[in-house]
C-alpha cells in the first residue's frame, strides 16, 4: 500500500464517519454498503466494524479523497464517549485482517494506534 494510505477512519462529535480512500478499497466499499460497528462488551474500549447488507449506515462517496462516509450522531457520541476522545475529531487506524466470528468477519478499529 502506498504511504498515507494505510486503512483508517475518522469519527466526528457532529457524527461523520469517514472511510480514508485505503480502508474503502481495503473494504471494497460501493456507494451504498452497509457498516456496522460493534462494541465489546467486556472490553468497551475495544470497536469493530463489521460489512452488512442489513445496516441503516449506508456509505456514500466523498469526492474528491474517493473515500466513503456516513452520517450517525448517536453512534459517534458512544463511540467517543467510550475512548474518553476530547477532540471534536478523531482518526484510527484499522486491522486489514479480520476477526472471524462464526460466519462473520469484524475489522478491529486500533483505537491505541491514532492514525
């Protein structure tokens, strides 16, 4: 991968989640692909996110970084909230390999590795 483009996302307090052009190709992301993020429930800080034809958080092209994005204030206030964030935006890198879980594949968010 070239440099500056390794797979990450950034999480707004206005409640924008933005997929850098790296994790949107990493994810083989389309304008309209379904994400889900999960929370741990024994270690809260821990995230993942998760590809899901079911999800309400549907991407859509940013121009021109040919990144994605969503748009859900409720999740990001949880999110942030989570990692004790103070900034008003906040960048991570993700795992490029998945957890698998059953049938399932979940991308950590490296919340201890800031983009």
């Amino acid at each position: 991968m070239k440099k500056g483009a390794a797979p990450a996302i950034r999480v707004t307090k206005g409640g924008v989640f933005s997929f850098n052009k790296g994790l949107s190709e990493h994810l083989k992301l389309n304008a309209g692909t379904g994400v889900d993020f999960f929370q741990d429930e024994e270690v809260p800080r821990d995230w993942y996110i998760k590809l899901s034809e079911k999800s309400q958080n549907k991407v859509r092209r940013k121009e021109p970084s040919k990144g994605y994005l969503f748009n859900n204030a409720g999740l990001a206030g949880a999110f942030l909230t989570s990692i004790d964030a103070i900034d008003d935006s906040k960048s991570f890198k993700v795992a490029t390999v998945p957890e698998k879980v059953g049938k399932e594949f979940y991308y950590a968010i490296l919340i201890g590795l800031p983009e």
